[in-house]
C-alpha cells in the first residue's frame, strides 16, 4: 500500500535552480526534509479522510490502521514514502473492500468488506497539494542560507 511521491520535472527543474549543481542533493538534509514535509501532509490527509469515511460506522474504527499511516525519507533518493506500514498490513481491504466470502465446506456466507477507497482518493486528491509542499519546503529552506 506504500506509494511514492514524485515530484514532476517542471517542479523538479525549480529545486535543482534553487539548489545550483550541488552533487549530492539526496545527501542534504534540507532536500530530505523538505521531501518529508509533502509526505506528513500526505500521510494526515490519508487519515482524516479515513476517519471521515468511518464516521458513524456500525464497525467502529480500526485503531490499528490509524497507527499504520506512515511517511519517510528514502535512505538512498531524494524521494520520500507517504502510505500504510506494518501495523496497517490489512489496509487494503478498508481501502479496495472484498468480494462476498463462503466457507468451502458449509457454504455458509462470512462476509463482505465494503470499500471506501479512502487511500486512492486521498492520493489522486492531495498528491498535487503535497508535492507542493515538498516543493515549496526545499525552497524555504535553501533561501535560509
């Protein structure tokens, strides 16, 4: 359920103009931060579209999804990771739902999970808005020099 942030190139174009030909800019910890800044923005509209969704749910809430939302900086890029981590490792069926399950043997119906797609419309609706972020995060703090 981890899903990547990219940066467009035109975006891309504006922090290498404000960076200069600096070599190792995944090595910066500016460039790192600025990258985590668009993905804590990612990672807590993720979850206060969760809650919305589940609000007033017969279900109740998963408190171990809401633990889940995660966001770090690759180790190796200058990228950072917004998504669902280890406590959350059944976030696909909130997100994407199941299909009607029946026991083999007895037949008898177990279940359904609707889907919400609160992930989805949490990444195609923020992402512009924390690339941005990110974007805007670098910059700053490269003109603090």
């Amino acid at each position: 359920m981890k899903m990547t942030m990219t940066i467009p190139r035109s975006e891309l174009q504006r922090v290498t103009d404000v960076l200069g030909k600096v070599a190792m800019m995944h090595k910066d910890p500016r460039v790192e931060a600025g990258f985590l800044q668009g993905a804590k923005y990612l990672k807590e509209q993720g979850r206060a579209e969760y809650l919305r969704r589940w609000k007033g749910h017969h279900h109740g809430r998963n408190t171990r999804l809401l633990w889940g939302f995660t966001a770090k900086s690759k180790r190796e890029k200058a990228d950072s990771i917004a998504g669902l981590g280890s406590y959350a490792n059944h976030a696909h069926f909130h997100d994407r739902g199941t299909n009607a399950r029946f026991q083999r043997s007895t037949g008898r119906f177990t279940g359904r999970m609707p889907a919400s797609y609160f992930w989805r419309d949490t990444f195609t609706g923020s992402g512009a808005k924390a690339q941005e972020i990110a974007v805007t995060g670098i910059t700053e703090r490269f003109n603090k020099l």
